[in-house]
C-alpha cells in the first residue's frame, strides 16, 4: 500500500511499511546499525550562499522523507586563503566553522534536527594535509612533510594539490593534536562519526588510535566511521566502518555507458566483498561531490531513466546506499564544489519519488540491502536474487540498455507468484522477462 501527501511544492511518495529508521524522542537517538545505513551527502554549497547549515536544517524534512538514516556534511570549517582555491578540504582551523557555513550554534542545531528526524550526522574529516596558513605551519613546521632537500614543505603526492600543506605522520605530537581537533566535534558538538577525507593517505595505525579514542570519547553512544579509500587495512588497522566502493562505480560507467557486460558488476561486487571483513560494508553510489564536478548521473548514465537504473544496480547487490545532495531532483549539470551552486529542489518531483520509493524498499525489506546475493550472467540484464533464509526473496532485474531486452527466467522462479514492488501488483512469471530501455524491475515472491 503506498500513501502521497504534499511537501514543499511537491508531491512525496511513501511506503506504509514499517520503517526502520531508528527514530525516537531527542536525547534518545540510536544510531542504525552499519549494515542498515542509507546516507545522504550534503555540499552546503547548493542550499545556500551563506548560513548553508541554517538552510540545511530548513530542508530537513525533505531529506528524512527520502528514507535516509544518516547525514554526511562536508567541510564546514575555515578555508585557507594562502594559495588557496576556495576548497572546502583546504583547512585553516580544525576546530571552528566558516561564516560562510554558519556557527557551531547552528552545527549543534543540525545535529539535534538529523536526530528528531531519525538521523545520525557524520562530519567530513581531512586529517591527510592543512592549508598553507593553518596555524601549525608556523608554530610546529616539523609536523609537515619536506622535499628530499628537508627545507621545503611539500604538498601532497601524487595529487599535487597546491593549494594544501602535507602532514608528517611520523610526528607523534602532531598526531596527537589531530585527534584532539576530533574529540572536540564528538564532546563539544554531538557528532555521530566521521567521514574521512583521504585515509588511505595517512597511515592506519593512526586511524586504529584516533578511532579507539573516538568511540572512548562518544561512549555510551556509538559514532560511525567511513574512510574515502579501499584499502583492506582501513578495516583490519585503521578499525573504520564503512569505505569506498570507488572500483564498483567505475564498472558501473564500463557497463552502462562502456558497454561492457552486465555480468562484469558481479565480478566488481565479488571483488570488493571477498576481502570485507564480517560487519563491514562498501559505500555505493551512482555519484558524489568529486564525480559530480565533472557529470551528473542523468548525464552519465545517458538520460534520468538510465540514472535510476544504475541507482538500482548500485544499491540492492550489497547495501551501503547513498544519495548525493542534488541527484534527488535529477540536477542537470556539474557541480563544482568550490563554488556556491543554486539547485532547484522542486524540480522533477518524479525522480524525487523513485528514489524514495527505492529507499523506502530498501528500508522496509533487509534482504534487499543485506540479504544473500544469487546471480546469473547476462550481457545486457543484470538479475540478481536477494533473500533471507526462511523470509523474503526478490528477484531483481536491471535492463543496463538503451535498448528492449528480454531474458529467461531463472528455472526456480518460473511459476512464481511474486508482486511487483513498483506497482503492488501481483503477477506470475513465465519462462522470460521483458524489459523497456533502462527498465528495472524488483519483484517480490508471494508468500502466503
């Protein structure tokens, strides 16, 4: 059963199944478990020109309405003017907030908001490099990294990102004083977590510490912890949470836009996985603040249809759901995140509703977002099973084409009674299925 009502000039889907987001009265918030996590990225840069964490706040029951249990904000603290770009990750002060940003009033607002709402918040975090005038460049210059000669301070490599200075991981004082910048958001702001800029550029021993120290720190409450990188040792050292899928979405574009098969993505997702430990999980998505300054979904994946299909592939293999501030609306161009970008958040209302209704499946049916993976290899379908022993199955079903494509159905779901979550109608399958360019079909097994 699916009910609509009205939210800010749009009309907003919602399943009436029971929702899963850990929502409870303020000061009683818990944290969704990491393998039910479905985060929402928020570039302050594209709600607003200044007060943008004022302006997050006042689109907050938008952003719950998609179904989303977690916020992850980007850099809010000052940036460094010193050969400086206007980046956000150019950090001059680890323990404040840009006026363009707001206050850490407004912070501690935004966090008790994403809590009300059934949301935790995690904080970008750039513990690899500062900027130029940060004020430990001059009062502890041997907390930064130097050029064989040992008289220049060098920026970060391979990146050459000059706008930033490198930190020296072997200064045990610098390391301490990092992780006394982070232990202020968790005590002094009720953070939940961190989202780590570069971890697999600082060494993981030093994540293992600061982690440790966080979760002492947050203690009772738990924080979560997610590391832009894909080394194996952010789990088995550094102890994160979550890290990056970064090799599924580039066999994501091979596949949609390449024209590679299908069947590469379970090779992709079997990749990432077999070296997971138990309990941890890949971030997935269809794009982000770094891909987005180049291309927008709608774009990458061909057309708005395309970009819902590639979401689907994305996050019903493994979980580990994403949504990118602005990809909710079908936002048309780039985005660069040096730069305030105004987005029009009442824009294509349909592309609203899909990703809700797609998070609201994932919510309310945990085989879908961790349940036991069955493929068959296809070059233009992707078909998946997810199920849980003993409870629900779906087959799922992803036409990665501009183009009709049709494929047998797999011998033990020829028969089956199943529904269709896209429409709640039930149907019995036969020997194969059709799909229309970029159709993608979720469908349920009727268990009576």
């Amino acid at each position: 059963m699916k009910r609509f009502f009205a939210i800010e000039g749009m009309v907003v889907l919602l399943l009436a199944a029971c929702d899963p987001k850990p929502k409870s009265a303020e000061g009683d918030f818990q944290l969704p478990a990491i393998d039910d996590i479905a985060m929402y990225q928020v570039n302050p840069r594209v709600f607003a020109p200044d007060h943008s964490l004022q302006a997050v706040a006042q689109r907050i029951d938008s952003i719950a309405a998609l179904g989303v249990n977690m916020m992850w904000v980007m850099p809010i603290y000052p940036i460094g003017i010193e050969k400086g770009k206007n980046s956000p990750y150019c950090i001059s002060d680890y323990k404040a907030i840009a006026p363009e940003f707001g206050t850490i009033d407004d912070m501690r607002a935004l966090v008790a908001a994403c809590h009300k709402h059934g949301m935790g918040l995690i904080l970008d975090w750039v513990a690899n490099h500062t900027a130029w005038d940060h004020p430990w460049l001059k009062a502890h210059p041997d907390w930064y990294t130097y050029d064989e000669a040992a008289d220049t301070i060098i920026c970060p490599q391979p990146w050459n990102w000059e706008d930033v200075a490198d930190l020296n991981y072997d200064n045990a004082d610098m390391r301490a004083a990092m992780i006394d910048a982070m232990k202020f958001w968790i005590a002094e702001v009720g953070i939940d977590g961190f989202r780590c800029d570069v971890a697999d550029g600082v060494p993981a021993d030093f994540w293992r510490t600061a982690i440790d120290t966080l979760r002492h720190v947050a203690a009772p409450r738990n924080i979560v912890m997610l590391a832009e990188g894909k080394r194996a040792d952010n789990f088995t050292v550094g102890g994160f949470d979550m890290n990056y899928g970064w090799d599924y979405k580039d066999s994501l574009v091979r596949v949609f836009a390449g024209g590679e098969p299908a069947e590469m993505l379970f090779r992709a997702d079997k990749a990432e996985y077999d070296s997971l430990p138990a309990g941890k999980v890949k971030l997935r998505f269809t794009t982000n603040h770094d891909h987005a300054t180049e291309i927008e979904p709608c774009r990458q994946f061909d057309n708005d249809q395309g970009a819902m299909a590639a979401y689907v592939a994305t996050i019903f293999p493994h979980g580990g759901a994403l949504i990118y501030g602005s990809q909710e609306v079908g936002f048309p161009e780039p985005i660069n995140f040096f730069h305030y970008v105004p987005v029009d958040w009442t824009a294509k209302p349909d592309i609203y509703q899909e990703y809700q209704h797609l998070i609201g499946l994932y919510n309310n049916y945990p085989a879908l977002r961790k349940g036991q993976l069955k493929t068959w290899p296809d070059k233009d379908v992707l078909i998946f099973e997810k199920s849980i022993g003993g409870g629900d199955s779906f087959l799922i079903a992803v036409d990665v084409r501009d183009a009709q494509n049709s494929i047998a159905v797999p011998a033990d779901w020829r028969g089956a009674k199943v529904v269709n979550m896209a429409n709640d109608k039930p149907q019995q399958l036969d020997d194969s299925l059709h799909l229309a360019p970029y159709e993608y079909l979720i469908l349920k097994k009727d268990n009576p």
